[in-house]
C-alpha cells in the first residue's frame, strides 16, 4: 500500500531523522514543531502510523506507561546497537566492533538479536565524569 505523505507527515520525519539519536514524547515533538503549526493530533496520528511502518519505534518509559518514540528509518541505525544513559537520556550508536562482538555472544548462546529493539544501559562519559567529580567533592 501506497504511503500517503502530507505535509505534516514530511516535517515530523524530518525532524525525527535529524534527532535519530533521541528519544522524543509526543508533548516534546509538539512542543518542538510549534511554530510549524503541527497539532499535537497530527503528531499522534502520524508517529502511530511510522511506528506501525517501523520507521520510529516506541519505548516505554520505565515504571511509567508514558511513550517516548526514536527514528530508525534508516540501515545505519537498524545495523547496531544502542546504548542508553540513565542519566540523561542521550542515546549513542554503538560502534559496529561492539554490535558484532555482542551479536557473536548472543549467536554462540543460541540467540539472535533484534537489533532495532535492543538497548544497552548504562552512564555515558559525560554524566560519568559529573559523578566523578560529585564523588571526589572537586567542582570545575
């Protein structure tokens, strides 16, 4: 079947693909494209529908049952993993060395990963080295 694109539509993946690396609440998209004059409706209905096609894919906010959504319409983001900081939410590709290191494991164990639903999680770099400076009581 033939996808239908509106004008809403071509914004709001637009926007999704050049924030592939975050996730996004409906709230935040609208809040985002405000001033492009997308109701929040719109955005509703379409993230359904690119989440439906698997060109977004919806996560669950743990302990919550709000829904934050993150693009994946293209190869390069299907072809590794993810690592996400449980601090501040920043999602980063992993390098394609880890995706295959880690894809071997899951193969030797008799299991194949879905790379498009697979997240690591963890603390990145950035909000690590904060804790590090909390811990040892320096500011900088």
């Amino acid at each position: 079947m033939e996808q239908y694109s509106t004008k809403q539509r071509r914004l709001l993946l637009n926007f999704l693909s050049k924030n592939a690396d975050i996730q996004f609440s409906v709230d935040d998209i609208s809040e985002k494209l405000s001033e492009k004059k997308i109701s929040k409706s719109a955005v509703y209905r379409n993230i359904n529908k690119m989440a439906d096609e698997g060109i977004v894919e919806r996560f669950i906010v743990e302990g919550s049952k709000k829904l934050l959504y993150q693009y994946i319409g293209d190869d390069e983001c299907l072809a590794h993993l993810h690592l996400k900081c449980g601090i501040c939410g920043t999602i980063t590709h992993a390098d394609f060395n880890i995706t295959g290191d880690i894809t071997k494991a899951a193969s030797c164990a008799g299991f194949t990963l879905d790379r498009r639903r697979t997240m690591l999680f963890g603390v990145c770099s950035s909000c690590g080295d904060e804790k590090k400076t909390e811990r040892s009581g320096k500011h900088i």
